[in-house]
C-alpha cells in the first residue's frame, strides 16, 4: 500500500528520534557527545513526540492508513 507523505516523514522522524536516544544510551565508540547529545530525558521526549506523529500519520481515517 502507497504511504503518505506524513506517514513517510512520520516514519523517519521516528527512526531519527530512535538512533538519536540509542546514541545517547550508548554512544559509539570514540564520539564525544556534548549538550542535548548527552540529555537522557530530551532524546526521550523526541521519541514521544515522534511516537505521537506516527500514531496521527496513520490513524484509521488517515489517507493510506494500514489500519
């Protein structure tokens, strides 16, 4: 089935939020995270709010929900 453009974007929001909280959790090898790189509880909220776009982009009634 075709996605929307929000689903789409909603998908790679979610995926970047997901990298983003992984490196903070565990950063690779010889990266030196600094600020909002470092902040547990800010890569967290990214992942809500990516959350929270995914579930619009593709709740029942939206154009090319799989739902």
């Amino acid at each position: 089935m075709d996605r929307t453009s929000a689903q789409v974007q909603a998908q790679l929001r979610w995926a970047f939020a997901c990298e983003r909280l992984s490196f903070v959790i565990e950063p690779p090898a010889g990266a030196k995270p600094e600020g909002e790189l470092l902040d547990l509880a800010a890569a967290i909220g990214h992942v809500r709010h990516a959350l929270e776009q995914l579930e619009a982009a593709f709740a029942p009634g939206e154009k090319g929900s799989h739902r």
